[in-house]
C-alpha cells in the first residue's frame, strides 16, 4: 500500500534539542502512534540546532491530512501540547516523495 510522508524541520533554541528530543519521545510520539503515524526516521543537527524527521501514513495526502486533523483535534494532542518545552525558533513542514 502506498503512504503519504511528511517531512518536518524545527529550528530549536541552541541547547534545548536533547530536551525537545525527550518531550517529543516521551508526550507526542506514542499518542501519534495511536493515530496511525509512523517515524520514518529522526535526526539532529547539533551545528544547526534542527530537529529533522519524517512521519508517515498509509493512504494518500488526503489521508494523512484527515488523520493529521483528527490528531490535531484529540485531547491527548492538548495535554501533550502543554507540556512542550518553550523552544521552537521555526517548524517548515512539507509532503515528500520517496525516490
């Protein structure tokens, strides 16, 4: 089956990656799992402070947009969402195509 990945680059406060790292570990991952999503994979750019990684779907762009929104939408997202460390500089988020 064909899936929908998205790519996602944030920019974080020099010095906070391994603590973004660990909230994103810890709160956002499993409740994206739950969701459907799979981490294609993640990286760290310490000389840049990005945070670089990629979340899939299977389905379409439609898809992944209506299991986005749905994510978006959950209480568990909210709580999670609250306890993010203030560090995020920038988020640039695009669909990617696999080669």
């Amino acid at each position: 089956m064909a899936k929908t990945v998205q790519l996602r680059r944030y920019e974080i406060v020099p010095g906070r990656l391994e603590e973004f790292r660990g909230w994103l570990n810890k709160e956002v991952l499993p409740i994206r799992k739950q969701f459907g999503f799979q981490v294609e994979f993640m990286y760290l750019d310490n000389a840049n402070s990005e945070f670089i990684w990629a979340v899939s779907v299977p389905g379409s762009v439609e898809d992944f947009i209506a299991v986005e929104n749905a994510y978006d939408a959950s209480v568990e997202r909210k709580l999670a969402g609250e306890k993010r460390p203030d560090c995020l500089v920038s988020v640039d988020t695009k669909f990617v195509d696999e080669n």
